[in-house]
C-alpha cells in the first residue's frame, strides 16, 4: 500500500501540517484553469514542451491549482487529498501562491518552470496513490534511484564523520543505504525479498562479499521502518557518534533544501526533489550540487519518471 506524508517519521514529528493544508483546501481560490483567462499560461506550459500531457492535466476536474492567502511550506507545493468541498473525491491540489497572478483580465505565470515542476510533481504524487507499482515496480526507478540516494546520503554523512577516504566504510555504507531506499522509499518487502534486496545493494554499491555479510549479521528488517530507526542502525554499526534524524536531516537540508525534507522517506518527495532539478529554474536552490553529485543517474531517474508520467495520465 503506497504510503503518505502522514506515515513518515518527520511528518508525525510536526502537528501543524496537517492544519496547514486543510486550511489551504479548504480557504485557497480555485483557480478555472479551463476559462478563457487561463490560455496564456496553458501556452506557456505547451511551449515548455517538458510533456506532452501538462495541460491535459492542468486542466483536469481532479486538479486543484490553489492560490493561497499565504503560501504553504515548499515541501506542500503539490499533495493528494480528499476534497471536502466535492464529496471528499480524490484530487491533486498544486500551491500556486506567489506564482500565478490575475492581472489586468487574465491569469500571468511569473515562472513556468516552477509550475512545470509542481505538474510533474503532481503528476508522480496521484500516480504513486492510484497506481502505485507503475512507479515501484519499475526497474530505472529502483537503480537510479537508489544510486542517486545512495550518492546523497554518503554525502551527507562524510561531511559529518569524513568517511569517503576509508573506502571500505563507503562501501558498506553505500550497501546498507540501497537496502533502505528499496525497503523503505521503494517499499519492497525486506522479509520476503530480502535475497533480492540484497544482491541490488550490493551491486550497486560495490561491496565485496565479506563486507555484505559483516552488515547482514547486524542489521534487522525492523532497522529499515522509517528515517528514525534507519539512522539510529547506522550509528550503531558505523560508531557514528550522535548520529539521529535531527542531527542528519539539519545537513540534508541545508545542503539540499527545506524543501526536501521529505525525501528520505517518501517516494514522491524523493522524486520531486530529482525531476526539480532536471527541470532546472532553481525550484530546489541546491540545484546544481544536487546535478554535481547524482550526475547521470539523476538524468535517468527523472526521464524515467517523466515518461512514466505521460503513459499513464
């Protein structure tokens, strides 16, 4: 069952959410993107030519694009929830505060790679609730994904305990963070797919067959629940003084944004961070690290997701 923001360790942590994105269903101006007044931007969308299917989806009865008295936090610019207003059907609701403006007669989009970010965001979020295995069981979405996450992690705690220079620890940290993207992000089973969990990770972090089974002895299925328990795990098996999801995701996201906070456990907001990114116009303004560190990979990822997108929309 695919899960959602309220299942993830760092949502539970943060009450307030919640009550931010009711009062934004429930108080935002829903914008007619069908209307006349709308053309300009749908034009704009089109001639981005990201996808062929934005503006089919922009334009959709089960899309909401809000603009809000105030803007909700960046993580929140694209989510999938019950709508009060329409018999609590399913929709996809897009902040487009601060970014979608009615001026003289018609609506203006001051960033179309921000709005196009938000759709392809959008876009991944309904799919992953409706159709879940279209995204987790797809092979470059598992790879290059966990080799993006895989990089960004091993990034992450380098620059807390230095450890890229040991290259056996990078090997087994590399292992041990591919088995988490899969169980975790992916939500592939670990009891009943663990042989396959396993030789993944271990291929693609490059770790040898002893290191494979040294962190086989330590790890348990219950290591890879959530963010939380994941690091807690790390820490015990590396010696990683202090290491906790306070003290990593303040790294996490200073050096790839608020707005990836969700990233580590939540499939869409992993994949939004990425194909922000290869969109470009600094939706995410750690852009460029973030393309310096995944490279290819990320590329891949977000073609993946894109067309993915398309086939099924």
């Amino acid at each position: 069952m695919a899960k959602s923001y309220a299942d993830t360790y760092i949502f539970r942590q943060y009450s307030e959410y919640n009550k931010k994105i009711f009062k934004f269903i429930m108080d935002c101006e829903r914008v007619n993107t069908k209307a006349i007044d709308f053309q300009d931007v749908l034009y704009d969308i089109k001639r981005r030519k990201i996808s062929d299917k934005l503006a089919k989806v922009i334009t959709s009865d089960n899309v909401v694009i809000g603009i809000g008295k105030e803007a909700l936090p960046k993580a929140f610019k694209t989510f999938v929830s019950e709508d009060p207003k329409d018999s609590k059907k399913l929709k996809l609701f897009i902040d487009c505060t601060g970014i979608i403006k009615y001026e003289n007669g018609v609506y203006t989009c001051k960033s179309i790679d921000y709005l196009v970010s938000y759709l392809v965001s959008g876009i991944t979020a309904y799919i992953y609730k409706l159709k879940e295995h279209t995204l987790t069981g797809n092979s470059s979405v598992i790879r290059d994904g966990a080799e993006c996450f895989m990089r960004m992690f091993s990034y992450v705690i380098d620059i807390m305990y230095k450890i890229t220079s040991v290259q056996q620890v990078k090997h087994r940290l590399d292992y041990i963070s591919s088995i988490y993207f899969q169980a975790n992000i992916i939500g592939r089973d670990i009891d009943k797919s663990f042989q396959n969990i396993s030789a993944v990770a271990a291929k693609m972090s490059g770790a040898s067959r002893q290191d494979v089974q040294y962190i086989n002895m330590l790890i348990e299925p219950s290591d890879f629940d959530n963010l939380n328990t994941f690091l807690i795990a790390v820490s015990r098996i590396f010696k990683f003084k202090d290491l906790n999801c306070g003290t990593f995701m303040n790294v996490w996201m200073r050096k790839f944004d608020t707005s990836a906070i969700f990233a580590p456990e939540y499939l869409p907001a992993f994949s939004t961070m990425l194909t922000n990114v290869y969109i470009g116009g600094y939706v995410n303004s750690q852009q460029l690290l973030i393309e310096k560190i995944c490279a290819n990979p990320l590329t891949e990822f977000a073609k993946t997701i894109i067309q993915i997108g398309d086939s099924v929309s």
